[in-house]
C-alpha cells in the first residue's frame, strides 16, 4: 500500500530572473510561472518586496487554472479576468470602472493584494 508523505516544509520552486526592463518596471510575472525582476534593482530589500508581490500573482495564475477561472488572473494581450470579470486591455492599459488605467495601477484589485503581501 502506498502512502503520501507530506514535507514538514514550504518549497518554491518559482523561476527568479534578473533581465533589462523599461523604466517605472520592476518586475514582472509570467503566465509559465517565473518571475522577471528589472536588472537594475540592487537593494536587497526592494528585490525581496518584489518578489513578495509577483508570487502573489503567480499564485493567482495557478489558482485560475485550478478553478477553471473562477477565482485567479489571467491576461493576455486584449484582456485580463480577475475573479471571473473580464477588463479590456490594450496599449498597456486596462479598462477598470469604466476609465483605461495603465499597467500596474495600484487600485487594480489583484494589484492591491499583491501590494499587501509585500508587507508580510
């Protein structure tokens, strides 16, 4: 008989790459699940928030994929769906309440998750 043994542990196996980035880009997540963090960023600290912040993402990825999307993000170039609403996207912004707000908009509400777990 076969038993699953369960680690005592938490491990992350999420892809972490240093590349180029445009200016005001920090890092990013990406759909396959790794995180991009701006080339640039030294500070340890700020590496770590930004870390914090696109694993939530990330998180949400895999949570969408989970639910069938009904709960999770996604995005693709015409679109993002949070938590089954769908917003038009285009030319790096996002249409949310009914105004176009650019990429990264704080008020987003999957943004505004991922910057509350930079503070834990």
């Amino acid at each position: 008989m076969a038993f699953k043994l369960k680690a005592p542990f938490e491990t992350d196996n999420t892809p972490i790459y240093f590349r180029e980035k445009p200016e005001g880009i920090l890092g990013v997540a990406t759909k396959a699940g790794s995180i991009i963090i701006n080339e640039k960023v030294e500070d340890p600290k700020q590496i770590e928030k930004i870390i914090l912040h696109e694993t939530d993402h990330t998180n949400k990825f895999k949570e969408f994929e989970k639910t069938n999307g009904l709960r999770g993000l996604y995005y693709d170039d015409n679109k993002v769906i949070h938590n089954n609403k769908t917003f038009a996207r285009k030319n790096g912004k996002i249409k949310y309440q009914g105004k176009w707000r650019p990429d990264g908009w704080p008020g987003f509400p999957w943004e505004v998750t991922a910057y509350n777990a930079e503070k834990k």
